[in-house]
C-alpha cells in the first residue's frame, strides 16, 4: 500500500512527461515543448515552426543546430548521431516548405532519402527565434560582428558608429566573413553616422525605413531585390543625399544566430548533446 501511495505521489508530481522523466529518454515532440518552455513569447497559431519532415515522437540522439537543413547539413547531423534538426529556414525551398512544385522531383528525392534514410527529423525555428526577447539572431550576429559596445542603448540593432568611414566597416566585415562575398553601395569615403543592422530578408520597406532616419546612413542588410532598396540607396547617392548599403547575403547575416541558438539550447536541454552545423554561404566566385 505505501508503495503504491509513492506510487501515487511521484506521477502526481512529476508533471508534464519531458524527457527528464523517462530516465533520460526524449522525443522531438519533447525538444520542441522545452524550446517553448524557454521563449519569452507565447507560441503562435500561425507559424512556419513546424515539424517538416521525420517522426516527431521518435527518440532523439541528439540534435543539431542549422541556418539551413542543407544536404551537407543533414549527412553530417546523421554523421554525428543528431537525428533532430533545428533549422531556421526552410527545408523545401519556399517559406511555407509547400511541396507541390517538387512532386517527382529529383532534388527532392535526393534530399529526402538522406532524411528518410537516417531517421532524421526537422524542425524550424524561426518565428519564435526572432519573436523572443532578445531576439535569438540579433544577439548571435552582433556578438559575431564584435558590434557590442557600438551599440545605441535601448535598441537592438542601431550602433553609433561616428568617426568611422564606411571603408573602415566594409573591411571590418571582409575580415570577418573571408570567404563571403559581400556587395557595397555607396562613396567609400562616406562618414558614417549611425549604422542599422537588418538581419535576413525583412523587406525592402522596413530598409528604406531605417534609412530615412536622419542620422542612420549605412544599413547592413541580408539580402532584398536589388530593384528595390538597393535602388534606393544607389539613388539617394546619385541625388546628393549620401547612405549607403552593405549586402552579406542572408546566410552570413544570421548564421550566427543559430550558432547562438545551439548554445541557447544546451543550457536547458541535458538529455542530449546539442550542437552547431554551420551550412554556409551559398555563393563561390
Ligand atoms: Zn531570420
């Protein structure tokens, strides 16, 4: 009878079934309700975080933080027994991971035998990443880009870079990402003011935004169309009314944000090891 009452007592106790509670066990259903436990946003009905391929409720050896699942990614996640992938952008190419487009696809085949063949699972992150305070990319990338004491107090991606040409920040940038390709617009020469960082793809308007911010002349972009922002700068040089655009590429502008993302993880997660995969800058010479 006491034993049944502990009995009792500990499922009483013990709460929701995470990992921790089955001797160590975990699934990706699991990871995934322990990222939620740690946001500081509440999980929204409408997202791309989703399970995108693999079997959510199967045991997780370990798991791997990307900026992109890539082929590479995958093969090396199932290399070092991470059969659960973090990604924070798409798997199927089109924000959604709609499939529709890659039905008999052969890309697609090759890809997901990787996965299908290794068991693998993939999750994205990334509306929460960005959602949550801080915002998980920002915090990885201003570390990477060594901005912290640049930075305007009370924001998160305005620095104040005042005595420094944007000669100086472009090779700043190019000794950073040796192997990026990084694209400038604007007078080398030009004095910058305050600096604005905009991670990834948010759209040309909120550039154009930050820009016409008096004191903001320089943004440091992920990528847009080169017809809409980057026109714009080039045209506020041609009119005499000096900014200036620096263009990493999406991947080099949140990479490290998921390098972030993977320490983040293992300061909760102690069931399985978790760890970084870089995927890359897509682009060569
Ligand atoms: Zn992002």
């Amino acid at each position: 009878m006491k034993n049944l009452l502990s009995l009792i007592f500990l499922v009483l106790i013990s709460g929701p079934c995470f990992g921790q509670d089955r001797g160590g066990s975990m699934t990706a259903f699991d990871v995934v309700e322990q990222i939620k436990a740690n946001l500081t946003c509440s999980w929204a009905d409408q997202t791309v975080d989703t399970f995108k391929a693999g079997d959510p409720e199967g045991e997780v050896t370990g798991v791997a933080c990307t900026f992109m699942a890539t082929v590479e990614v995958l093969k090396k996640a199932a290399e070092l027994g991470c059969n659960l992938v973090i990604t924070h952008e798409p798997t199927y190419y089109n924000h959604f991971d709609n499939k529709d487009l890659l039905e008999g696809d052969p890309v697609y085949a090759a890809k997901q035998a990787i996965i299908d063949e290794n068991k693998l699972v993939v999750f994205r992150f990334h509306d929460h990443w960005h959602r949550t305070t801080p915002d998980g990319i920002y915090v990885g990338m201003v570390d990477r880009l060594q901005w912290d004491s640049y930075l305007v107090e009370g924001e998160k991606n305005i620095f104040d870079f005042s005595g420094y040409k944007l000669l100086d920040v472009t090779t700043h940038m190019k000794q950073l990402f040796p192997d990026a390709i990084i694209r400038v617009i604007g007078d080398p020469m030009l004095v910058v003011k305050r600096a604005a960082f905009s991670a990834g793809a948010p759209g040309s308007a909120s550039h154009i935004r930050l820009l016409q911010q008096e004191d903001i002349n320089l943004v440091v972009i992920g990528e847009a169309p080169e017809w809409e922002s980057l026109a714009y700068v080039r045209d506020a040089s041609q009119a005499g009314l000096p900014k200036a655009m620096i263009i990493l590429g999406h991947a080099v502008s949140e990479e490290a944000g998921m390098e972030y993302c993977a320490q983040w993880m293992a300061s909760f997660i102690d069931e399985v090891p978790v760890q970084f995969i870089e995927s890359g800058d897509p682009f060569h010479q």
